[in-house]
C-alpha cells in the first residue's frame, strides 16, 4: 500500500524531503503548500505545489487532495491548520522547533483528537551535538561551548535550535 504524504513548507528542509519523498518506494508525495504561490518549478518535483492563497478553505482541500499525513516544515504559525488536518483524519508530523506556549496548547489539543509526532530539531547530527554538548558541559562545567547554526543564515529570526 501507498502512503500519501502531504508536505508543508518548501523551504530548505522541504526541499530535500520532498526529494527524498519522491524516491522513496511505497509513498507518493501529493502536495506541497507553501505560503506563497510558487511562480516557477524547482527542480523536478513531480507533486502539485500550491500557495496558501490559492487553498482557501483547508477541510474542502483535504477533501478534494486527500493524504495519508501531512509533514509540516514551515512555520510556526501553520498550527492553524493543524486543527482542520486532524479533523479530517490526516496525521501530523511537525518539525517545528518555536512553538510558544499559545501554539503548544494548540498543538497537545490536535493530540488528543487525532495522531500528531511532534519532533522539533528533527536531524540526527542537532541532536547528537546537544547531546555532546550537555555531556561535556557536565564534565567540565565551566567550558565555554559555542555552536553556530547556518541552517537560519540570512533569515531575520533566530530558530529554537540556534536558541538552545
């Protein structure tokens, strides 16, 4: 059986999942919502890419493009969506790693009422370097450890992961 994957953002790291998405065998990546209409193809994605705008209500496009689960890699503030996404059956897996506290309720809300991974800071070499990192700050308490983020180079945010 196909899994139908849905995927939001289609930023750097959407970038590469739906790439990978596309190779992968047994799953078929529908659609790609980004918050702006995409204005030409990038790369060879064979999936439909929509704008935000061009959506309009997000239960009537679930209904007309179906998924298996939708694999958010775009903002925080798409935890709009995420109650109408669970409200027609879709799971979630969210990467974000920014939620505030308003957007967490929302989020442990989705829970209960549907499937939701909620897995910030998804990469295995992030994890192993906080890892790392907490590991010799306990050996050695008074290292001064820095680790520099390039994955938000150039944005005008500074994301959770930079944060931590």
């Amino acid at each position: 059986m196909t899994m139908k994957i849905g995927l939001l953002g289609y930023g750097k790291s959407g970038k590469v999942t739906a790439a990978e998405l596309q190779e992968t065998h047994d799953v078929e990546l529908k659609w790609i919502l980004k918050k702006e209409v995409l204005k030409h193809r990038v790369g060879n994605i064979k999936a439909k890419i929509y704008g935000l705008s061009e959506v309009g209500d997000v239960a009537s496009f679930l209904d007309k493009n179906e998924v298996d689960a939708v694999i958010d890699f775009s903002h925080k503030s798409s935890i709009n969506l995420y109650p109408a996404i669970i409200a027609s059956g879709t799971k979630i897996v969210s990467t974000i790693s920014n939620y505030g506290q308003e957007e967490k309720d929302i989020l442990n809300e989705c829970a209960r009422q549907g499937s939701i991974l909620y897995a910030p800071n998804i990469t295995i070499g992030i994890n192993v370097i906080l890892q790392i990192s907490r590991q010799v700050q306990k050996i050695v308490p008074d290292a001064a450890i820095k680790i520099k983020e390039v994955h938000f180079e150039g944005k005008k945010e500074m994301s959770a992961t930079a944060k931590k």
